[in-house]
C-alpha cells in the first residue's frame, strides 16, 4: 500500500494536468458546495462570506498550482476572487433578465458569463507567460458554462464533476498554450 501512495504521489509531482485538475476539483467543489449551502439558507450574508471563502481557496489552490511551474505573482489569487465576485453582482443583475428563460438556459448564460469575466481578467496575468490568450478566454467561457450546467442544482456530486470538467477544459488550454510559447518547458503533462 505505501509504494501505491508513493508511485500516485510522484505522479502527482511530475503531471501539471493531474495537479491542475485536482487544484479545480478541491477548489470549485469546495466553492460550489459553499455557494449551495448559503443559498439554502436564503442569506446574502451567507453567499458573501461562504462565496469569498469558496473562491479564495479555488484561487488559492490554482495559484499553488501555477507557481510551481511558472513565475506567477500571488496576485492570481485576488484576480480570480474579483473575477467570480465581479461576475456574482452582475449575474445577479443578469438574473432578472433571464427569468423568462428555462433554468437550463439561465444556468449556461450565468456559468458562461461568468467564465468569460474570469477568462479576460485572468489572462491579464497570463499574458507574460503565454501567447493564444483568446483561447485561455473562450475556453473559460465554455468550461464556465459547463460547470454551471452540470453543477446546477448546487448538490455536492454535480459539483464535483462540474468543477472535474473546468479543470480538464482549462487544464489542456493551459498545455495548448504552453507548447505555442515559451512556457513549454514549464507546463508539460508528463
């Protein structure tokens, strides 16, 4: 059983996917799960303080990530935070726009926005290390979609494979965007 968790662990090490795609899965599910909770309890002090918490520790876990391939500042962190809280607000504003739609549809058009704010927040930092930003935006916008329309309604195993295919989503842009630069030799997926 030890040579199991030794030989998983140095796996761990050596795949910038696997690491990122755990990093996604702790973080968001956390997050979502969070979010689930406040929103049970109908408490905007709740969604507040259980939202940030979420988010901190989903920027937290992807920064942790990121900085042990790539000189990234830890400012990722706080950019990832104003990137969900920005979205959150209007969201929140987009929301009584699309009441007349079908949840299904409402829950594209907030995940998707939603990752489309962060894709284009988040590649302000991303632009020193990679080139093909658009991707990194377009494919936040379709992972962000996804994890809504999975995720929703907020239970815990929705959220974890929604938060599973952001992770793969972003992971592989990540490595799409490594080889096309000079970040290659820092993100790999040995």
């Amino acid at each position: 059983m030890r040579h199991l968790f030794t030989a998983l662990t140095d796996y761990l090490r050596g795949s910038f996917l696997m690491q990122w795609l755990l990093a996604n899965v702790l973080g968001w599910t956390l997050s979502l799960h969070l979010l689930g909770l406040a929103v049970r309890n109908n408490s905007i002090l709740l969604i507040i303080v259980y939202g940030t918490a979420g988010v901190l520790v989903s920027g937290i876990a992807q920064w942790w990530v990121l900085a042990d391939h790539l000189p990234i500042s830890w400012s990722w962190i706080m950019v990832t935070a104003a990137a969900v809280a920005g979205s959150g607000v209007l969201n929140f504003g987009l929301s009584f726009i699309t009441l007349r739609f079908e949840d299904l549809v409402q829950h594209i058009l907030v995940g998707g926005f939603a990752g489309l704010l962060m894709g284009i927040i988040q590649s302000f930092l991303l632009r020193r290390h990679f080139r093909m930003l658009r991707l990194w935006i377009a494919v936040n916008l379709i992972g962000g979609a996804s994890c809504a329309l999975i995720s929703l309604p907020l239970v815990l195993t929705h959220a974890l494979l929604g938060a599973a295919v952001l992770g793969l989503l972003t992971g592989y842009a990540l490595l799409i965007m490594g080889r096309a630069s000079h970040s290659y030799a820092s993100i790999h997926s040995e």
